[in-house]
C-alpha cells in the first residue's frame, strides 16, 4: 500500500502563511500595518511569551504590569489575582532576606488575604495552607508545602495563564503549527493502536512534546449551560485525548462553539519552537521560497544572557521577556527592547542576544562566500563538464523572487538563555540546509561532473529542474537529467515515464500527433513493456488522442506533484536530502487517513485545518507518483488487521457509515455514540464491540458489566 499523495503547492502556502505570521521572512511585497489582524495576533503572541517567561522566572510584579497593560479585563477573575497573588507571596520568601520577608507579609495582609475571601470556594483553604511556608523551609522535600515551594508551580501558572490570554486575546498559533500538533498526535496514536513503529519517531519525539498547558477554566457563570450534544463531546474528546468531562469543560469555556474549544486544546500542546524554526526553514530552501543564502546585515553582536531557568528546557518554549515597544534602526530592520520591571536581573533579559539565528544565517552564507571565492569567475562553472544548459535554470531574476529568512530575533524570548543543546541544535539546522558534505562525498564518484563542495549550485539545479517540470517543459527537464547523471532514468523508469506521458499530453494538445505518438513508440511503450505496472497508465494517456479539443496536459496531469518527486529524486543522486518535514507530512497524512478509517467517519476538522487541502493531489492520468517507500511500508504494517472497516464508504456529513452489507445497521451512529459515553471507548473500539453483539448498544454495556 502506497503513502498518501501530498499536494506540496498546499503545503508551501500554508508554511509561507507561517513564516510570515510568526515574522520568520521579510516580504515587502506584502508587509502587513502594525495594525492589521495578522500584526496584531503576533504582537499578542509576543506579549503571552513575555508573561509566561515572567512567570516561569518568579517575576510576578512584572507580569501583573503586562497584564494591566496589554489585558486588564482578566485582572477583574478573582481566581487568576489569587493565584497570581499566591505565587508573589511565596516568590518573596523564596528571596529569603528581611526586606523581602517583611513584604511577604505585606502582600499577605493587602493582596491575598482579601483575595481569597471570594476568589473560588477551596481558595480560603489554600490560603492558610500556604502561611505554612513561613514554618517549613524551601529545601525540605517532605514538608506539606513541597509543593509550594516547587518550581513546578511557576511553569504551571505560567502554562494556565497562556492558555486564559490566548483566548482571552484571540491569539492563536498559525494554522500550519496547529495543524502539526494534530497530525503528529494522530500519528502516534494510529501507531500505537496498530502496534507499530513510528518511521519518524525520531522527529516527532523532538517536535511535540509530552506535556501540556493546563486547561483554561470557565468563569462560574457558564457552569449552567445547556447539554452539549454528545456529537461534539465525542468528537473533541478523541481529537485531543481529553476524558468526557476535560472535553464539557472545553465547550463550556468556548461557549459551546466546538471549533474554538478545539483550538484552545490544540495550542495547548507544546512545540519546541526552535526546533520547528529549522524545520520551517529547511523546507523553504528546499523549495525556492527563501534564498538558501541570506544574511541578516547590521545585526547585533550577541550577548550571553545571565539568565538560568533550573529545570526547564529553553528549547521546549520561546518564552522569555521581550518589550512591544519597537524601534527602526537606520537600516530599516526592527529591533525589540525590555519593558522595565523590577530591576531585578530575573526580570531583564537580553534584548541583544541573538546567537543562533545570526550563527545560523551566518554560517550558511560564509559556507556560500567560500564557494563562490573558490572560483575564478561566474563563468567558470558555466563550463564545467557538467556542460548543464544553466540558461534554463534560475538566474538572478528567480533568486530575487525569493524572500528573506528573517529568523526569530525580535522574540528576545527565543535565545536569551540559549543552552549547549540549543547551540547543537543550531549547528544541527545548518548541517540541514546546506545539506552535509560528508553526504555529498558518498556519491562523489558518481557525481564527477559537479563540484562536490559546491552546496548552493545544487540547490539552484534542483530548483531549475523543479521549474521544468512544473511548468511542463518535460523534454527540457529529461535532457538536464541526463546530462548531470545519464544513469540516472535507468534506476528510476517511472519517472522518466511520468514525464515523457507530459511531453506526448502536450505535443497532443499543440495537434502535433505524429511527434506525440514518436514519443509514444519511443518511450512510453518500451517503459511500460518492461513494467506491466505501467500499461494502465499508458492506455489512459493514449486516449487524450480521442479528445484533441481538450487540454490533455492541463485536465489530466498533476506537474507539481510530478516536479516535487522529481527534486526529491535528483537531489539524492547529489546528496542533497529531501527536507524532514516532507518525511513528516508524508507519514502523519497517511496515518490520518488511516486512522478515520478505522474510526469509519470523515475528520470534522481536517477542513478548520487545511488537511483536505493537503491531500488533494489527485493523479488521473500519471503512474504512481515517486515517493519513500520506507514510510509507506512502515505505517502500513498491520493496517489491515482491523476488518470492521473495510468495504465501508464515509457518510458525506462525516456522522454516519453506510455500506450495501448489513454493517449499516451493526454502525449506527447513535449506538456507536452510546458505547463511547458510557464505557468511555474510542470509536474503533466501540465499533468492534457492536460488530461482536448485532448493533445492540444495550446488549454490549449489559456484556461489559456483567
């Protein structure tokens, strides 16, 4: 069974909507007003990272001014002043000094005292227990506030207050990273339930990390609320793991609007941002969105900041403090400065320290510099034995078309207290992008024709290549091949049959039959009579000779997709791997597919997330597309152990099964609702139940609880 076809074009746009919202790239072209949507959900953004960081570093006063500032109305929750205030208290004694003993107490009698006395029913209890923490000592692990005293707490509050102002503010995360979450949770569970090993584990274990934000909490007002239809618990509950209850409360916060409540729990999730930064842009490169060798200019000199945060990982959040206030330096690029908070170095993180970004544009183009002053000239490459026709291939004009990768820097949360591993992580990216010399050398000898070190003109062939084909220069694109590496078709026939079936659809549709069907006999015969594979494929192209008034090439053939596969497959032969995070759509988009099957009902947020639109890459006409094998064979082992499934076609409103056998009746909708309720059972499983006991959801609740 074949991995899920992945429409990359899809995936460009929803990257490039990243980037841009997170300010990972300058586009001038289109460079949104400080005041519109997208300017202002980031600025939003920033403004939750800089509290949270607050927070995570004992900085309570400091958080309180944003909060005034920037969202005074979440002030007027009693609940959150008397957590905010109970933390203060016990960051002051932290201190351990006189002074700051003395203010403990003071914020006891002025701030907290009054707050527990309406802030939530357990709140005055909570508040006598913490006095306890004037007794026992932050170091005694067995005192009854141990937990008080944990640092723990900091990265918990800090967790449900970004979960409050993300609603709060409406600032949610991009749709692609939301989309990530999703897709990899799904993945991992898809692989749990077949028993199965994850081909990407690897990257997904680093990607998304285990814990969660706690959950925001409905104000007491909404706790009488009408029933929510169990459709939507159900649904909510299995997209994101909550138990029955965990998905009422998300509904009850959301008002009852599912959608929202699945955003809130989806942001819940932690990214390592860092990391999903070098993702992001490897996949960009790759793609001929941004310049594989831009370079910031004019930048900082990075400081090392003082800052530690003893038991959190920095790389697991780009969370430190970062001012609003930004200021144009003559260069046109913008920088961010601190607020002013208490004075305290916990509270004023580096502004200037950008190590990492600017090491890792950096480095990547002195790794260009070098390679360009390697050469005598420009020309000098034009007649390398290679001989590639470079006419074809991006010039200057294609490179300027590209945007810049900007980085992270304005979000001086995002290094300010950079660890070693962040620093590998780094290095890591670089290796990535330019892709490894060490790889390059493997197929050295194969590759005699082109200059091994030179990194940034194999991306620049790759991209030409890629341009040929996309826009149906199939003839153009087989010559440069076979210019580079003539051996190259002989290992890959199908994709020398997928673009000589481009160039026989557009000779046809110019009306120039006879060299069309030169090709034919020449090429897509042969190819097909050495792979029996081929010969339905073929058939199919030969009947766009019945439909001369049509445009064969245009109706019947996915270029991009045909395009990407060819990238992915000359880039081997040079070296250059295809970018992590295609390995990683590639496998999760297949688990989901997987994953609704066995569930027999259509996913009610693939379309809130773009997914559909991911898939849609559609091959009527084409051999299969060229993809990974390794991925495909690992998900799909065990996948047809489940049997429920087959044979079933999805409901078209994504509720309800049908199917021609008696299996409409053993998966009704509401029986499969029942089951999940009251046994607390994913869906596959209730329906595996149901399928054992005729549909009757009586009959299998008896059963369980006999």
């Amino acid at each position: 069974m074949e991995s899920t076809p992945v429409n990359w074009e899809a995936l460009d746009t929803l990257v490039i909507e990243f980037a841009k919202l997170e300010n990972l790239i300058e586009d001038s072209s289109s460079s949104p007003s400080p005041s519109s949507p997208s300017s202002s959900s980031y600025h939003s953004r920033l403004i939750i990272r800089q509290i949270r960081r607050s927070l995570e570093t004992g900085a309570i006063d400091a958080a309180v001014d944003l909060l005034r500032l920037h969202a005074p109305s979440i002030l007027n929750d009693h609940r959150i002043l008397f957590r905010l205030q109970k933390q203060k208290f016990v960051e002051l004694l932290r201190k351990g000094t006189s002074e700051d003993r003395d203010s403990a107490i003071d914020c006891l009698r002025t701030s907290l005292a009054p707050c527990a006395l309406d802030a939530y029913p357990e709140a005055y209890e909570e508040f006598k227990h913490v006095l306890l923490a004037f007794i026992y000592d932050k170091e005694d692990k067995t005192s009854p506030v141990a937990n008080e005293w944990s640092e723990r707490r900091r990265l918990e509050l800090a967790g449900f207050m970004s979960s409050m102002l993300r609603a709060h503010l409406n600032a949610y995360d991009p749709v692609f990273s939301m989309a990530l979450r999703y897709l990899i949770s799904i993945h991992r569970a898809y692989c749990l339930r077949q028993g199965i090993t994850s081909p990407i584990s690897d990257l997904t274990e680093r990607l998304l990390l285990e814990e969660r934000d706690p959950p925001a909490t409905p104000q007491d007002i909404l706790y009488e609320v009408p029933p929510f239809d169990e459709v939507d618990i159900q649904a909510l509950a299995h997209a994101v793991e909550l138990t029955r209850q965990g998905a009422i409360d998300s509904l009850r916060f959301a008002k009852g609007d599912l959608f929202l409540a699945f955003q809130n729990e989806l942001c819940r999730m932690r990214l390592d941002v860092p990391f999903l930064d070098q993702l992001v842009r490897e996949y960009c490169v790759y793609r001929g969105i941004v310049d594989s060798a831009t370079e910031k200019q004019h930048m900082p000199e990075p400081v090392k900041s003082n800052q530690q945060d003893p038991g959190y990982c920095s790389s697991r959040d780009c969370s430190l403090e970062l001012d609003c206030n930004t200021s144009k330096h003559s260069d046109g690029e913008t920088s961010v400065t601190n607020a002013q908070m208490d004075g305290s170095p916990e509270n004023n993180a580096d502004v200037t320290s950008m190590q990492g970004i600017d090491y890792e544009v950096r480095c990547a183009s002195e790794l260009a510099s070098i390679h360009e002053d390697c050469s005598t000239s420009g020309s000098q490459h034009l007649e390398d034995p290679s001989g590639l026709h470079r006419s074809r291939l991006p010039g200057n004009g294609e490179r300027a078309k590209r945007k810049r990768w900007r980085g992270r820097y304005d979000d001086n949360s995002y290094m300010a207290n950079s660890s070693s591993e962040e620093h590998k992580q780094q290095e890591h990216s670089i290796s990535t992008t330019v892709s490894t010399l060490s790889k390059e050398k493997q197929g050295s000898e194969k590759l005699s024709v082109l200059d091994v070190s030179n990194v940034e003109d194999k991306y620049e062939i790759l991209l030409g290549m890629k341009e040929l084909a996309s826009k149906g220069m199939a003839a153009e694109a087989v010559e440069e091949v076979n210019t580079i590496d003539p051996n190259f078709f002989g290992q890959n026939s199908v994709l020398l049959f997928q673009l000589k079936q481009v160039e026989f659809l557009k000779l046809v549709s110019s009306g120039d039959y006879n060299a069309a069907l030169k090709v034919a006999c020449s090429h897509l015969g042969p190819l097909a009579a050495s792979d029996p594979a081929l010969l339905k494929p073929l058939k199919e192209t030969l009947l766009a000779l019945l439909r001369p008034n049509q445009d064969a090439l245009g109706n019947a053939l996915p270029l991009h997709a045909l395009a990407a596969s060819l990238q992915v497959a000359v880039g081997r032969r040079l070296g250059i791997e295809e970018p992590q995070l295609m390995k990683i759509m590639r496998a999760t988009l297949y688990s989901h597919n997987e994953w609704f099957k066995l569930q027999m009902c259509k996913d009610r947020f693939e379309g809130l997330l773009k997914i559909d639109s991911l898939k849609e890459a559609n091959t009527p006409f084409l051999a299969p597309v060229y993809t990974s094998k390794s991925c495909a064979d690992s998900c799909t082992n065990g996948s047809s152990q489940v049997t429920v499934s087959s044979g079933t076609k999805m409901s078209e409103d994504g509720s309800s099964p049908t199917q021609e056998s008696s299996r409409d009746v053993i998966c009704d909708e509401n029986a499969i609702l029942k089951v999940m309720e009251f046994l607390a059972l994913p869906r596959a499983d209730a329906i595996h139940l149901l399928a054992q006991y005729n549909g009757n959801a009586e009959t299998v609740i008896q059963q369980i609880f006999a």
